[in-house]
C-alpha cells in the first residue's frame, strides 16, 4: 500500500509518499481503506521534531484523526462488518491483549496513540483494534468524522470543560 511517511525530523519537506506493507488484522482488530484524515497539531509537532510522545520512533506514519471503510475483520470481532463506515479512537487505552496493538499501558508515557506512536491514518489502510471504532451515519461525509476523534472533542473540551463557554455567549 501506498503511504505518506517520514525518517526525520523537519518540514513538509521531509514527507515521503511511499510503498509499506499493508497491515493484518489480529483477531481482534479491524483494518479499515482510510477515507479521510485530519492534519493534527501533534502530526506537526512531532514531524518537525520539537516534540514526541513517548514510544515514537522513525520512521513514522503520521494520521491520529481517521475514518474510513472498514476492508478486514478479525477471526473474534461481532459487529462490524466490511464494508462499514467508520470514525478511531486513536487512543489505545484499554486494547484487549488479542490485539496487535496490544501491549501498551493506559497512563501518559505507555499509552499507543494510532497516528501519534503507532502507525496511522496517513496510508491507504490503517490498523485499529475493534474496540476503537464508532459507526460513521451515512448522513455524515468521512471528512467530517475524521474531524471528531483529536480536533473537535480537544476544541470542545477547551471550551465546554475549562472555558466553560455557555449558551448565549459568544467565543471569538
């Protein structure tokens, strides 16, 4: 499959779009044919190298905020099927030990972030562990849901939870 990824630090520049293996799906996971992917500040952040989460390493397949269309399912997964519409949770806090993203805590410094630690959405198929897809409705474009994951609930939270912005008021 076809990837955009990077072995160092810098600028757009150092973006390569290059051939990867595709993943499989462990028993438990999904592999979904990516629709949409968000650029996110942390893409950038960690790409030019001024910081990274814990566990990152070069090269790196960039993509925290992915939806897509679901082309594998795993042996032990009900539920979804191919052919499903869907929006990752890129944090793989709780993965059940069947997965292939298995193996990572749940605290700051062990936590796998699809995208920011592990490989991501930046690629024409990405690896999620079933436990961390939601259903897109199909009145919903994928561009729009790959917004949801890191942006927009970072966005809401800023503003609901420690802005706490209230009806009626005005945020510029």
């Amino acid at each position: 499959m076809k990837a955009v990824r990077y072995d160092r630090p810098g600028g757009p520049d150092v973006l390569e779009y290059v051939d990867v293996p595709d993943p499989v799906a462990g028993p438990v996971d999904v592999v979904i044919d990516v629709g949409a992917a968000a650029l996110n500040r942390l893409d950038i952040v960690q790409r030019n190298g001024w910081y990274a989460l814990p566990g990152f390493t070069l090269p790196h397949i960039a993509g925290m905020d992915v939806a897509g269309v679901v082309s594998e399912v795993g042996a032990e997964v009900d539920g979804i099927s191919v052919g499903d519409r869907v929006v990752v949770d890129p944090s793989l806090a709780g993965v059940d030990g069947r997965s292939r993203l298995a193996g990572r805590g749940d605290l700051y410094g062990e936590l796998g972030v699809i995208g920011g630690n592990v490989d991501g959405g930046y690629a024409e198929r990405c690896l999620v562990p079933a436990s961390h897809v939601q259903p897109v409705p199909d009145s919903m474009s994928l561009e729009h849901a790959a917004t949801f994951p890191t942006c927009f609930v970072t966005a809401a939270h800023a503003l609901f939870d420690v802005g706490r912005l209230q009806a009626g008021e005005t945020v510029l």
